[in-house]
C-alpha cells in the first residue's frame, strides 16, 4: 500500500480550511438537473457546464479537489486542455466517482444497493493513470416503515469497505460516502439513529478489510430532521447532534469528514457547517469540511442556463459559495460574508 502517499493526499483535500468540489453527477442526475432549465441534455453541454466550474478564477483559494464523473474526466475544454489539467494547474486534486449507482436492492423493496465492484480494480488502475488521486463510492440508505434494514445496511458497508481496500491498493485516497436520506418526515433523533448504526457498521467493516483510516475520507450527511418532518431544529441543535453522534463512532485517526448537502439549501449547508466549526473546532479530532454537490453548484447552474455569456457571473456565484463555505470550515460564516 502506497501508505505515505495516501495520507499526504487526504490530508491535503482537508488542509487550510478547504473542501471538496462534488461535480460527479451521473449523465442523468446532470441531464435531470439540465432538463428543469431548459438546458439541452447533450454531451457538449455538460462539457460547457464543467469546464465553467473547473476554469472558475481563484477557485483553488477555496477548493482543494474536485470530484468529475467518467465522462469529464475523459474530456477537454473547448481549447484543447484537458480538464484534469485545468484542475491541477489551478492547484485542485482531481478526483473521480467510481461507482455505478444505486439499484433497487433484491428481496428488501425501497432499499437500494450500490453497484460497482465487479472489474473495479482495473477501473482504478486507469483512473490513477490519468490524473485521479482520490475517489468517491456512495450508498444511499433510506429512512421509512420499517427501513433501514440491518441485511441493507451491513451490504451496503461491505461494499464500501471493498471499494475502499481496492483504491488503497492503486494509490487512490477513498471517499467513503454512507448517505442517509433527508427524504421522509422522520425526526432528527431518528436521523442520528440511523446515522450511528451505519457509520459503526461502515467502519466495522473498514476495519476488517483493512482499510488505512489515515488515508480516507468519510462524507456523511449531517443529523437534520426529515425535509417533511414538521420539527426543523435549529442550525446549533443540528451542530450539536453531529458532532456528538460522529464523536461515538468515527475513529480519531480519520483525517477528515466531508459533507454531503444532500438536498440542503446552500446558505442552510453553510449555516450548519459553520454552526459545527464554531462551537467545537478545538474539540474535535479531524477536519470539519464540505464535499457539497448542489449546494455549491445550484446558484451557478441557474445562472449559466446553458449560455456562453453568462459564463463569468457563474463562476461568480461558484466562487462566493465556495468562499462562504471555506469561512464556515474556519466557524467564520455569517450574514456579512454571505451578502458579500
Ligand atoms: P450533494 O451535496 O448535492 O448532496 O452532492 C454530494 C454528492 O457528491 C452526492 O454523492
């Protein structure tokens, strides 16, 4: 195992209050998420979109890696340069989503279950090859009558574990990326619950794959209540249900949590973070950070709209939420840097 390596690279994706750039979505989230603007579900289109971000001015004050799908990791800009180049000229480690979905579960109806490992190995392999120096897998686990269930739960960690032994092997520091849904009217009780039997399964099973903790990442949701749950605590009370909930069951030597935003606005995203760093920086043993998808991405998305013009206020709207976000990892977010 490439153990120097390996921490040196996940130590860097959380250094100097930083985070990660989720932009991995899958040809139909993106197409999905194309399709609510109007924006035509072509592949020329999603190169446009990413090479909007990747090239945003100043981006790597804020970011440290960025997370590509299969498709972008293979393209260029309309210039010629390819994008993985783009990023670690501008000081970003590029990053690649290595696994292939969540599908329906056989025998446990509304449970999903990841997909990916079979040939994973030589993926990884080609992966490193071009660039990638870390990865991401995520299991989705969903709250409702009755789930989740231990069989759901316990495969979908096993899976985790096995993806992440696989990238040690290559050189590839892997996202570990266990997410409880928002979706439902369950309490945040129910979420903390919920999230402390996965993530005591998950690192289990990290543990007996042999997993280096050092040269991972974990990416967890955050302990909020249901989007329907019609109790919405408060962004401390969330902040304090986090920490406590990841100080039983994350071990000390991971080098760092990165949020997903799993459905969050972006200024809530950025609230709870903040509220997190704010109250417990000095208190905790790892990194407090983000890995956000569309709580980074959103406001840029519904500028750009597909057109070329609105390029540069785009990456403006990147840029300021990247910005907000890396002051909440230091627990320096609030209205004035928000309205900035
Ligand atoms: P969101 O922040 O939009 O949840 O996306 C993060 C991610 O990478 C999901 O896999």
């Amino acid at each position: 195992m490439k153990t120097q390596e390996l921490k040196k690279t996940a130590k860097m994706l959380v250094a100097d209050n930083k985070g990660i750039l989720a932009m991995d979505e899958s040809l139909p989230t993106c197409n999905k998420r194309f399709a609510k603007l109007q924006i035509p579900e072509t592949e020329d289109k999603r190169r446009a979109y990413r090479e909007m971000l990747v090239s945003t001015p100043g981006l790597g004050e804020f970011i440290s890696g960025a997370i590509l799908f299969d498709e972008t990791i293979r393209q260029k800009t309309k210039g010629g340069i390819p994008m993985v180049k783009v990023l670690v000229d501008a000081g970003i480690i590029p990053g690649i989503k290595v696994d292939l979905g969540a599908k329906e579960m056989a025998a446990h109806q509304g449970e999903k279950l990841t997909e990916g490992l079979d040939g994973l190995r030589n993926r990884l392999a080609e992966y490193y090859q071009m660039g990638a120096r870390f990865a991401k897998w995520r299991a989705v686990i969903t709250i409702g009558n009755g789930i989740p269930s231990r069989a759901n739960i316990e495969a979908n960690a096993q899976s985790l574990a096995r993806y992440a032994a696989l990238c040690q092997e290559v050189g590839l520091v892997p996202i570990v990326e266990p997410e409880v849904l928002m979706d439902g009217a369950h309490t945040m009780d129910k979420c903390f619950s919920v999230t402390e039997e996965v993530l005591h399964t998950v690192f289990d099973q990290l543990y007996t794959q042999g997993v280096l903790l050092e040269g991972m990442i974990l990416k967890p949701n955050m302990i909020v209540p249901g989007l329907a749950c019609p109790k919405q605590e408060s962004d401390e009370e969330i902040a304090d249900a986090t920490v406590k909930c990841f100080l039983r069951v994350v071990p000390a030597a991971v080098q760092g949590i990165t949020f997903l935003s799993g459905g969050q606005t972006a200024e809530l995203a950025s609230a709870r973070l903040n509220a997190m760093n704010a109250r417990f920086k000095s208190k905790m043993p790892w990194k407090l950070s983000f890995s956000f998808g569309r709580a980074l991405q959103q406001p840029a998305l519904e500028i750009w709209n597909g057109n070329d013009a609105n390029v540069p206020k785009a990456q403006k709207a990147l840029y300021h939420r990247a910005e907000c976000n890396r002051a909440a990892c230091k627990g320096e977010y609030n209205t004035g840097v928000e309205r900035k």
